[in-house]
C-alpha cells in the first residue's frame, strides 16, 4: 500500500511539470469534456453511488448522510455545470502581480506559477471529486484526490470519467488521480510525502482536520470550524440589524458563517431583543441567553459557559448582552473561530474598530455573516474557506491555488 | 520547561493582540530607540558575547564558527544601522491590497494584517536576533526567539536590550521574548504550540529545518539549501556568459544563491570553455567536469553523479555540456533545489522557454544567480528566502510577514 501511494505522488509530480506550462486552452477544453462525459455517463456513474448507498444503508448511516452521499442525474448535471463555469474564469497562471525596475537596471517581476501537486482529504460527498478536480486542473495542478470510504464507488466512477475527458483532451496523464486505498493509514502515508505533494488540503470534520495538521509533513490549509458573531451596537439601525441577525442565524444554519452568538450592546437591549427574539422564536430557534438577557425576555434557557464555544450548526442560538464595543470584541477575540464576525451600527468610529480589532478573516459592517464565501465574494468557484493565516485566509479561488516566482530580465548585470 | 514555553507562548499571543493595531510611529520609534540603546550597551553586549566565545573555544569550534559568533563594536553598529532601515520602511499594516463592489453594492477589500506570533529558530550568529525581531515588529508581529545554544549568553543580551527599549516607547510587554532554554527538547515543545503561534521559520543548516518540518504542528516556512545552475545557451553573447557565470560562482561562493554547476550548450562548449575554465581555474575554482568538457578542457577532475546533486558552498563548481536547452531545464529540475537559476541568450523564444518552465524562486535572464537576495530585489529587508511554494517564494521581505482579511462594507445586505 505505501508502495502505491508513492508511486501515485510520483505520478502526479510527473504530471504537475507538463501541467504548469499547458495552454489555458487545453485546460478550458478539458474541463468542458468532463462536463459533457460526467452527464454522458450518468448510468454509470449512479450504478457505482448505489453501491455505496446499499453499503452505507446496511451500516445503518443516518439518512442525512445518505442524502449527502447520494447522486443522481439532477446532482450530476449540478456538477458538470459547476465544471463549465470554472472552464469560463480567467486562468489565474501567468498573471504578473507586479514588475519594477531596479536602480541597475534589473525588471524584476513576480508571476503566478502553479504550485504544483496538491492533494484534497475528504469526507462523503462525491461532487467534492468533481469540483477540487477541476479547480487544480484550471490552476495547473496535478491533484491526488482521497475521499471517504463510504463514497468510494462513486469516487472512483467520477475520477474515471474526469480522467478519460481530460486525456483525450491533452491533458498529462495522471493529472487527476483518486487513491482507491480506504485504510486510514493511506492518509498517513500521503502526509510523508513532502517530496512529491506540494500542498494538503483537508475538507471535513474536526478529527480529520487535527489528523491532518498534526501528521503532515506537506504544508496543510485547512477549513476548520466556524463560530460567527454579530454584534448590535448603541447605535445600530435597530431594524437592520434585526434583519442581518436573522438572516446571518436562519438562512442556512448548518453551514460555517451562520451565526451562533447574538452580541447585544445594553443600551439597546431591552428596545432590541423582545422582538429580535419572538422573531427567532417564531422561526423556530431555541435561545440560550445570559443573564441580563433573560432579565429582558425571561422564558428562555440559561446559556451555560459552553454554550459561547459551541458551534451548533443548528436553530440554536446563544445571546448575551455586553456592556461595550470593547467587551464585544473581547468576547469574539475569545470564543471565536475568527471566519467571519459582523457589527451593526451607525456609528463611523465603531465600525472602523470593529474592522480593525477583529482578526477574522472576514469582518463585516452591516451586512451578514453569510456572505464569506467564494461564489458572493466574486471569486466565482471556492476551494474552501482557509480558516489559517498562512498562505491565504477566508475563501479559497483559483488564485489561492497557485504559488509566484520572481521572473528576472537583465542585459549581463552582475553583482558587485 | 514545558510549562515555561507554554507561558512564553500565551504572553506572546497577548502581546501579539496588542501589537497588531498599533500605530506605526509607536513601532518606529521603537525601533530607533532598539538601535541607539544597542550601541549604547555596547560593553554590555560584548562582554555577554565574550562568555559565548570562551565556551565555544573551550569546546574546539572551527575558527570560522567563532568568527560567525564573535560581536564587537563594528557588528553592533552594523545591527543598529539594519533597525534603523528597517524603521525606515513603508509599514505593510493595513495596506489595502485589492478592493472591490459587488451587485448587490457590498464592498469588499483584502486589507494586510500581521500574522500574530512568529517564532524563529536559528543557530549560531547573534545578529539573526536583532534582524529577526524588527522585521517582526515593524509588520506588527509578536516575535519568540530560539538561538542556538552557542550564542545564547549573546541572545539574552541582545534580547533584553531590545525589550528594555520597545517598553519605554510603547510596545506591549511580551512583543519579543527569547527561549533560554537551551536543550534541544524546547524546540519540540514550541513545535506543538499551534494554538498560540502562527508561523515558525527555521533558519540554519538542513538538519534543523528537517527536523522543524517532520514535527511541526505550526505552518513553517523554510530555507533550504541552494543548488543553482547557469546555462548558456547557443545563442549566448559568450563574452556576457563569462562574465555571468564568474560573478555567479565566484563573487561569494559559500552563500545559497552561488552557482554550483554550469552547463553549456554543445554548440559554444568548444569556444566558451576553454577561456571560461582557465578565468575560473586563474581564480582557484576546482573544476569538475562532464566527458564532454574533459575533451575540450582535458586537465580537469572527472565530475561524478553524486556533483551534480552537490552544493559545494565553496570555490568548486561541475561543468556540464548539454543538447539543448530542454536538456538543460530537465537538468536543472531532477538536480536543482530550484532557489536561482540563469540563462545566458539573445535568443527570444530561448530566454521565454526558460522563464516559463524553470519552476525555481527567481529565474533569471542574462544575469547572475547572485541577484537573488530582499535587498537587491529593493525589498529593503530580508527575513530569509523561501524554497517553498506555499505563502512566499523566494526573498522574504516585511509583506511576507503579512496575512490578509477580508473587510466588507455593507448597508443592510442579507444572502437571498
């Protein structure tokens, strides 16, 4: 099995060098045939998912993770059409970020390269093979793909359609490969090989992210949990803000950037949250709040101290009233997964330290905790969203997939 | 120890908090007032450095490793005069690196923020502990020290005065803090720290940064070692070539940016070696050479395989004739470590080929590996070099100390 993985990750590193220099075109072309092929061979690739969705069934999966793992026409299509719009951005390799002239006449310019083979770890469902697939293959990577094994049929039957497209294409052999190993140690294995991955990147729960950055040896970006706060400030335009609240709680909340704490300045709680609460109640979320926030609206529950680090990821939500901008950010700087924090207010001074002071890597003024993605940030595909500092933080596009290099024109300078 | 790293660690995270929003007069003045208050401890510092050197005597180091240890008033100075250009620099908090609107009329911008706490592990010179903090500071980073055991008595001196200066003018307590444990076991237990340091650069020789890399839980940025080629082309101005190639292997050749092998196009090895070999054997370069070289040049040393993996850090250099100037970048990728790399040619689609496809941190047309260095590129200071591809590549300056956010200015905007 160690044998094996090495030899994909020399494979891939093979692939990598004639893919760094391979013609947008042929990227472009490539992408649009996977597309067309993924739906060509929908039977197919649905007999493979039945497989694992017979398997899962008899293990006894719950039925939200059937319903994640399973794939039809509708879910396939969703897919190639996700594959045609990565085809249409523009190709972040070769883009110069900047060129200067130096005092000896040097023209130093940086470039974006590829980095080279990038290897995704994930977990159930399938359409990740598709969309990571194509995004290294848009940013000129060679990507090796290990997905769970309860999705492992599926994996396999997509990467061999990507795989086919692609090289009748022109794209390199062994540009997109799946380990088809689902011993846990293949992971292990995979994290040694720093000599051939040039990036790790690790989609799913918290155990796996932890395995992941605690084994590597490759350099890891990784898309941990998210605990968003909005805070209402003494002067917020109390309306938007129960509109942003709302919205930042209810829209979808089993997702990173919903909200999971509701910070309320005390001279606008007691005008602030009667409402704001019967709102959520009638929606029918469950509220966990702090004392002065039960001396306000009494019949909720008391927010336990773990309640502030919790990310429910459900129609819960803790509230706590704060005396200060500077408490708020306090207590978001403390219980935070720092991915995406927002402030209403109306005050110019208030938000610029809101901005300032918390180091998410998205902080909004009036607007919701919702919006840090990919897709509405206008990077038009997404990655994942890095909750690290290195390298890149917040949504992940095609940019956040390439490296640079320092390009040099001279005319026989040497160095004194 | 370990509970003592970890206090280290926490009070760094707290300072770092702090440090971050500061205003950049505060970490100007600071460092002016790091600068004068090292000269003016001058007696203070030698005479702590004086302890090292005696140890390092009496444990037999090479002259060469007493000569990096050794500081006097000259070094002290020239420490001084580093923190003062360093002051001297744009800060690059704060700078907004791209901004944006989108349809529903949300702002966005990639505003620059420090990266939190960087710890730095590196051996032998004391001056690294003056460099390394300022560059720190500047970019609004709380900085841990880890020298090497050899200097420690120096890095404690250095150390203190630093801090001694930053607290009279305004800088968080804790903004930079030595480890002055010197047992090896300490670097592990920073290694771990993930939840309170956000970056380790490693900085010395190939087996400590081996051994940062196999055990770090932190993202590491490294700089490896340095294996850079020259190639002249066919088409090369040879006069140009020469002088290229000399500057590149011989102008300073124990650093990692010199040239360890040369090669040279079939076409011109018969005109360019000749005169090429003598210049470099006039100026005591040791030459091993390839069977095409030994028929053209035939008193030179046989060149093994194992030369061409070597980096000699020394007046040694391997000659190689090659086809072309695919061979020669195929060369170049199985045996380079991909830091600075040059090409001599008038030939265009030749200088494009080798730019595009040479996959090293700096890529140089018609000028010396040398160049590749912060202060030459004109980024006023550097942190190291980077041979990896995640985050920064090649010379690190300030930036490179950075991280991003996301700030989003919003008037009321929900997700549909």
């Amino acid at each position: 099995m160690k044998d094996k993985i090495l030899k994909i990750a020399q494979k891939a590193k093979a692939a990598s060098r004639k893919l760094s220099n391979i013609s947008t075109k042929i990227k472009n072309n490539s992408l649009m045939a996977m597309a067309d092929l993924l739906e060509e061979r929908t039977d197919f690739i649905v007999e493979a998912n039945s497989k694992d969705i017979k398997y899962a069934k008899g293990k006894g999966l719950s039925p939200a993770m059937i319903d994640r793992l399973t794939l039809n026409a509708v879910r396939i299509k969703e897919m190639s059409k996700g594959l045609r719009e990565i085809a249409a951005l523009p190709d972040p390799v070769g883009e110069v970020v900047r060129m200067w002239r130096r005092p000896n006449g040097l023209q130093i310019g940086k470039i974006r390269t590829p980095l080279g083979v990038i290897g995704i770890i994930y977990e159930s469902r399938p359409n990740v093979t598709a969309d990571a697939a194509s995004l290294c293959i848009k940013s000129g990577n060679a990507v090796i793909l290990r997905g769970g094994s309860e999705a492992i049929n599926s994996n396999i039957a997509i990467a061999k359609v990507l795989s086919e497209a692609g090289s009748s294409n022109g794209l390199p052999d062994n540009s997109i490969q799946l380990i088809d190993v689902t011993e846990r140690e293949a992971i292990f294995e995979m994290l040694k090989l720093n000599a051939y991955i040039d990036l790790i990147i690790p989609r799913g729960g918290h155990s796996l992210i932890r395995t992941v950055v605690e084994n590597s040896t490759i350099p890891v970006i990784k898309h941990d949990k998210g605990l968003c706060h909005v805070y209402i400030d003494s002067e917020a335009d109390l309306e938007m803000g129960k509109k942003v609240a709302f919205n930042a709680k209810v829209q979808r909340p089993g997702v990173c950037n919903a909200m999971e704490t509701l910070l309320v300045h005390k001279d606008v709680a007691g005008s602030f949250l009667p409402s704001m609460i019967k709102k959520f109640k009638d929606a029918n979320v469950e509220i966990r709040g702090c004392q002065r926030t039960k001396a306000i609206v009494s019949d909720i529950k008391d927010a336990t101290a773990d309640d502030w680090d919790t990310e429910y990821l459900d129609l819960i939500l803790s509230v706590k009233v704060v005396d200060s901008i500077d408490d708020a950010i306090e207590h978001i700087t403390r219980h935070g997964s720092m991915l995406s924090e927002a402030v209403v207010t109306k005050n110019y001074n208030n938000a610029w330290k809101f901005l300032r002071e918390v180091d998410a890597a998205s902080v909004f003024v009036n607007a919701s905790t919702r919006f840090t993605d990919g897709g509405q940030f206008g990077l038009g595909a997404e990655m994942g969203i890095s909750t690290q500092k290195l390298h890149c933080r917040g949504p992940m596009g095609l940019e956040e997939l390439t490296s640079t290099k320092y390009i040099v024109f001279g005319d026989g300078q040497v160095r004194e």
